[in-house]
C-alpha cells in the first residue's frame, strides 16, 4: 500500500487500485506504505470517471450511500462527513432534526445540512434500528462509578452529545444519571436526549 494525502495505492495480487479515503480514517487506521490494511470499498461510476472510496466500517459506506441521495452532496462532502463525525452522531443528528452537528464539517453549509436532516429523517431512523451500536462501543459489566467514569461508554455518549451541541458537563451530568450496566450507546444517547431536550 502507498499512500499520498487522501489517496491510497493498494495492491491486490499485484494490480494497483486508486482508493479515496478520509484522512481521519487513514490516521485511525494507522495506515503506512508497505502495510497490509482492509478497507470496505465503494465504486463511483460516472460517464467520464471511476472512482473507488474506501471505508473502515460497512456502516460507514452506508451512510455514505444514504448522504449521497441528498441532493447537493457529493461525493467529496459525504466523505468528508463520515471522515469528521461517528456514524452514531451523523444518524442521532438526523434524527433529533438538529444540523448543528454537520455545520462543523468543511464544506458543509447551513442549507445543505438542513437538506440533510429533511432528506434522511426516514432512513436515519431505519439504519439505527437495524444496527446495534453495542458492538461498536464498549458496554459496561459493574456498577462502579469509577469505572462508569473512566470507561468508552461514557467518553463515547459525551462526545456524541457535545457534537449535537450541548455541553460536556451537562452532557456527562445527564449520562452519569442515566447509565447502568449492559446499556448500549444507542440506548444511552435516546435516554439522555429525552431529557436534554425537555
């Protein structure tokens, strides 16, 4: 594998393929020339061009698709809405019709990411019944506030809800309130919102 920026050479069985790929991505997958590495691949067909995106996750390229059929997002500002926010803060924003969170991606204005919550409501809501965040967090096994602090679920949910627009503090106030063990982000984030929001 070669990389240069957002653009990776990969080799499979000694053919090169030219692949996009968020520059958050390939910094989180640690990704060098030389390495071997997985991506799960999208193939843009136009008349004059193909052009093939690589994704971390198959929930990744799904949103991908899914902002793909907003009109005015290419793919260059999909891409870049993947790359700078987690697929549970792209599908929770859509769903509680709040764009604050995708007018801090580049590229991104104030009408398109209104076009964004309008356009997806629907299939946002659709993607996160079908997916259990649970496997892509981790889910707390005690009961120690200790370790409700110090672990991914927390850090996770608080990020999540500071990306919608609150605060840290009230965010972890209200997380802390609402977090036992087994819960997943998914059920941890709709708990804290019902009362953020009220």
């Amino acid at each position: 594998m070669e990389v240069d920026g957002n653009e990776i050479i990969l080799n499979v069985n000694d053919v090169g393929y030219q692949v996009i790929v968020g520059e958050h991505t390939l910094s989180k997958m640690a990704c060098s020339v030389g390495e071997v590495a997985e991506f799960v691949i999208y193939t843009g067909v136009k008349e004059d061009e193909i052009k093939l995106y690589g994704f971390e996750t198959f929930l990744d390229r799904k949103i991908f698709l899914m902002l793909l059929t907003v009109n005015g997002v290419g793919p260059k500002a999909a891409l870049s809405i993947i790359d700078q926010m987690e697929p549970t803060q792209v599908l929770f924003a859509i769903q509680q019709n709040d764009s604050r969170p995708f007018l801090n991606v580049s590229g991104i204005g104030k009408k398109t990411a209104q076009r964004i919550i309008v356009d997806l409501q629907g299939k946002a809501d659709q993607l996160i019944g079908e997916n259990d965040f649970s496997s892509m967090n981790t889910v707390y096994q005690t009961s120690g506030d200790a370790d409700f602090r110090d672990g991914n679920l927390l850090k996770d949910a608080i990020s999540a809800l500071s990306n919608l627009g609150f605060t840290p503090r009230e965010a972890e106030k209200v997380v802390k309130k609402h977090l036992s063990p087994g819960m997943t982000l998914d059920e941890i984030i709709r708990k804290s919102l019902g009362e953020l929001r009220k």
